[in-house]
C-alpha cells in the first residue's frame, strides 16, 4: 500500500509536467501557423506583382498567379512609354535624396537644440510645435500653393522641385524624433568640447553627429521612404509632363482607357526595390534608433 502510494506521488508531476509541455507544444505550433498566415498575407501584394510583370494585361485581370513570357515586352513598353518613366525615376531620386540630407539636417540640428539649451520658453514653442502635427496636410495645401504662386518665375514658383522639397526639409515627427535621442546623448561630452575650445557648430558636426549614427538611419529611411512616396502636393505643383514623379506616372498609367496591367506591374516592382532596399541596409540602424527613441 506504501508503495502505491509513493508511485503515485512520483507519476502526478510527471503528468503535470508533460500536460505543461504539450500546452506549450499546442501554443508554439498555434502561434507560429499564424505568424506564416500573417507574412504570406504581407508579401503575397509583392510576390504578385512580380508574377504580374510577366504577364499580359489579359491574364493579369483574369487572375492568372504563374510566371509568364511577357516581362522583357512589359518592360520595353515601360520605358518606352509616352510618359516617360525613365525621366520620373530621376526626378523622384533627385527630389528624394534633396528632402532627405537637409530634412536630416536642419531636424537634427533643432533637435539638438532644444535639448541642448536652456531657454524659459523653448517648451512652449515645443508643444506647439507638436500641435502642429495634428493639422492634416490637406488644410496646409491651399496656404501653400497661394504662397508658392506669388514667387512665379522664380526658382520657388509653382512647378519646380523646391516647391516639393522645401515642406517636408522640417517635420514635427523629426524634430521631436531627434530631441528624444538628444536626451540620451551625454551632455558631459558638450562641456568637455566647449572647454577644449570647440564652437558650437563644430560640437554638433564633430562631436555630436558621429555618436548618432543610429538615430540618422530610421529618420533616413522615414524621411526617403515619404518623399519617394509622396503624391498628393506633386500632383497640385508639378504641372509639367518632364517634372513628374513615379506615382504621378504610374497613376496616368493606370488611368488611361485600357491600362496595360502588364507595364503597370513592372513599374510598381521598380518603384518598390529603392525604399525596399533602403530599409534593408538600414534595418539594423532602424530597431536601434527606434528604441533609443522611445527611451
């Protein structure tokens, strides 16, 4: 009877034990099946544009998911269209990487400042900063074309890239994006540059810009990735055919009486790899400055 008992002592763990693990089993296999559901469905848009490049526009609205023997005629089509993709690719590089340096620079540099020094009344002029980002850009377009009109026939009249890059050169999101991982940066650094005789300037660029490397890469990617992207303010300013961007011709594309799907898709793949390759050179950059910025 003694016996019996202790066994049965020894085996209640064991069952505990192995119900503990078959659980784990069951909510490991359930979450990573869901995991997979989630990824097919965020890169199956991608996977289908890829496969749609190779298709014709007939079987591309019919639904057909397989490799085709269309791609070199799709891309032939593509860059020898009428609206001239080649020339959009330029303009949306150059307006991009524009937007991008000085949206990095002048942002960090008022960052910089606003927690570097002291001032009664830089928290006010913070928050309504910050306020700002409540106001949808679509209110802002009327004020902004109104002001851009009147300096027609300079190089800051409507249609021309400086329209386009000038609103976006300094955000709310990056100026406070910067300000959160100034709080983070030593500030005996600061003093022990001043004392060896550094102006401010060059404490920023030597001293400060070095050690930030990985709050420069996500704003980076942030700062492309929405210029790249933007479509709403080119369309309204630039009016001429040889100023256009990428989405503004990939929209006339797909806005004729009989879209070629086939070139559309082509275009699409060609407009995704710059942001995506941007982001997985800096994707590492990115988590970091991310979660700097967060602390």
């Amino acid at each position: 009877m003694k016996n019996m008992v202790e066994k049965e002592t020894i085996e209640r763990p064991n069952v505990k034990k192995q119900a503990l693990e078959l659980r784990s089993t069951i909510g490991s296999v359930l979450k990573y099946t869901a995991l997979c559901i989630l990824s097919f469905i965020s890169i199956f848009p991608f996977v289908w544009m890829v496969l749609g490049m190779t298709n014709t526009p007939v079987d591309i609205t019919s639904g057909k998911i397989k490799i085709g023997s269309n791609l070199i005629i799709n891309f032939q089509n593509l860059f020898s269209n009428e609206l001239n993709f080649t020339r959009s690719l330029w303009n949306s590089a150059m307006i991009a990487l524009v937007t991008t340096v000085f949206a990095l620079l002048i942002s960090s540099m008022a960052g910089y400042g606003f927690e570097i020094y002291q001032s009664k009344r830089k928290d006010l002029i913070f928050n309504i900063l910050l306020l700002s980002m409540m106001v949808p850009f679509a209110a802002l377009m009327i004020p902004l074309y109104r002001m851009f009109s009147q300096l027609n026939g300079t190089v800051l009249g409507i249609n021309s890239f400086l329209v386009v890059i000038l609103p976006s050169v300094s955000t709310a999101f990056l100026i406070f994006f910067f300000r959160q991982n100034v709080k983070s940066f030593p500030k005996d650094l600061v003093e022990a540059a001043r004392l060896d005789g550094l102006k401010e300037l060059s404490i920023f660029f030597r001293v400060y810009m070095p050690t930030a490397k990985n709050t420069y890469a996500p704003a980076a990617i942030i700062t492309f990735m929405s210029s790249w992207n933007n479509y709403l303010w080119p369309l309204v300013t630039l009016q001429s055919p040889d100023k256009r961007t990428v989405p503004l011709v990939l929209s006339a594309m797909g806005a004729s009486y009989t879209p070629d799907y086939g070139m559309i898709m082509a275009g699409l793949v060609i407009a995704t790899l710059p942001t995506a390759i941007v982001f997985f050179v800096l994707q590492k950059q990115f988590v970091q400055g991310m979660i700097g910025s967060v602390k």
